[in-house]
C-alpha cells in the first residue's frame, strides 16, 4: 500500500483529516492549500510535503503540480477537495462571489484534474476523487450557485469515470451531507452540525475509495438522518 496522493484544500476541515489518514495508511500525501502560512505551520507539524496551491488561480495549478511532479515523482493520486461554501437568495449574491464559487468548485476541480490526469494516464495507474456534495444530487433553495458548482462536477466526474477507467484511471465522486467542519462559519452562514458526518469519517470513506486498487466507487454519499424531515 502507498503511492504519493496530492489533497487540495488541505487546511482544514475533511481534507486535513484526509491527509491525516493517509499519512496513517502509509500513504505520501501532499498537503496543499491556497493559505501558505498554514499550508507550512500543517505540513511541518505532521511531517508531510506541503505546497502552496490556490485552486482558482489557472496560473498556480499549472505551475504547483509541475513542481511537485518534478520534487516528489509521479503522482498516484489526486484529492479535489477544496471548496468553499455560498447560501442566501440567487439575487442577492455579488457577481464576484459566483465567479470565486465556479472558479473554485468547478473551474479548479477540472484544471487540477487537467494538470495531473496525462501523467495518470501513460502510466496507466491512477486515482482522482472528487468532493462533491448531496447538493449535486437534488435541488434545494437557496443554493442554487454551490449546487450548481458541484452539479457541473457531478457531471464531469460521471464522465470522467466513464472515460478513463478503460484507461486504467479511476474517477470517482464522493458526496457527503453535512460534515462537521468551518466551511459554513467561512462563508458567513450558521449551521447546526450536531448530527453530521465528522471530517475523520469523511476521510475514511476516501481512503476506502482510493486504496480499494480495481474498485470504482461510484457516487458514495453519506447524509444526517436529521436531513429526511
Ligand atoms: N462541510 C460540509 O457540510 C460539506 C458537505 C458536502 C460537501 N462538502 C465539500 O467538502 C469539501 C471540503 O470542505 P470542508 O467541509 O472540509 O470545508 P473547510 O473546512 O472550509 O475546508 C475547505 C478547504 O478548501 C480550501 N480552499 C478554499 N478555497 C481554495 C482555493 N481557491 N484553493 C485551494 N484551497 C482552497 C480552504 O482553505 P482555507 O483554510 O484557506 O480556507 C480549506 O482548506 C468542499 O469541496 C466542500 O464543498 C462539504
């Protein structure tokens, strides 16, 4: 077991507890993250490559994931996890805030995949999970631009999967409900987590996905019963 996983947005939440496990499933992940304060205090404390990597700059991802292919070697495995959250009236967001969103969610899922895909392919051998949501799977008011960030990556990662597991690379979607983490507190929003998954649960579930090698995973999900009323 091993092989070298890059995480993006590794600095907190579930991707921190992904690289976290990991680490602990004799994996070498790469923790990276668009903060680069925190990407060296966390990569230091757990002894771990880190690599400053913000997912909606084109430029970075172009220029990090060659660097870590050229420091590190080739690259087993791909975490698209970084996300950020937006909740409130279609009418009230600013241009700006949907442009961050997609460019995120969307635009950084897909370019990152770009950058690290080619590499997978020649080889022959490779993993790349998405972090989608259950905001990918039904529609729900209010929002309506994280949901449709994250259903565009539905959309990819199905094809995705489709088109490279003949290939010999997997793709796969992991869709959680709420997860315990501060990406409401982030984009300002209150949100009762009392009953919802944990980031380390969370990472299980990835770590399953990615070191089950002939097994494709497809749409894994996992939501609070408190969800259903
Ligand atoms: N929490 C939930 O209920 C929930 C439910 C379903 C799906 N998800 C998805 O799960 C994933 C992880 O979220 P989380 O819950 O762990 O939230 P989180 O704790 O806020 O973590 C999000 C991570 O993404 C990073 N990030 C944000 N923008 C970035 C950028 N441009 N480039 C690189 N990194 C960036 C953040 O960096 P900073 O530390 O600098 O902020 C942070 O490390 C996201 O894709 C999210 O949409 C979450």
């Amino acid at each position: 077991m091993g092989g070298t996983i890059v995480v993006t947005g590794a600095t907190s939440g579930l991707g921190l507890a992904v690289v976290e496990q990991l680490k602990m499933a004799g994996f070498q992940p790469v923790l990276t993250g668009r903060n680069r304060d925190k990407v060296d205090s966390l990569a230091t404390d757990l002894a771990v490559p880190g690599y400053q990597l913000d997912v909606a700059d084109a430029g970075s991802i172009t220029r990090v994931s060659a660097q870590i292919v050229a420091e590190l070697g080739p690259v087993d495995g791909l975490i698209n996890n970084a996300g950020i959250w937006l909740e409130g009236d279609f009418e009230t967001y600013t241009a700006e805030q949907i442009q961050q969103v997609l460019d995120t969610n969307t635009t950084g899922t897909i370019l990152t995949t770009h950058a690290f895909l080619p590499d997978m392919l020649a080889r022959r051998r490779g993993t790349i999970i998405n972090t989608v949501s259950t905001g990918a799977l039904y529609c729900r008011k209010l929002i309506s631009v994280y949901s449709a960030s994250k259903w565009a990556i539905r959309g990819f990662t199905g094809c995705m999967e489709v088109e490279c597991a003949p290939k010999g690379v997997r793709v796969m979607g992991f869709y959680p409900g709420k997860i315990d983490t501060s990406m409401y507190d982030t984009a300002g929003v209150g949100r009762d987590l009392n009953i919802a998954m944990s980031p380390e649960q969370g990472a299980e579930m990835v770590v399953t996905m990615l070191r089950s090698e002939g097994m494709v995973w497809s749409q894994v999900s996992g939501r609070s019963i408190a969800d259903y009323q």
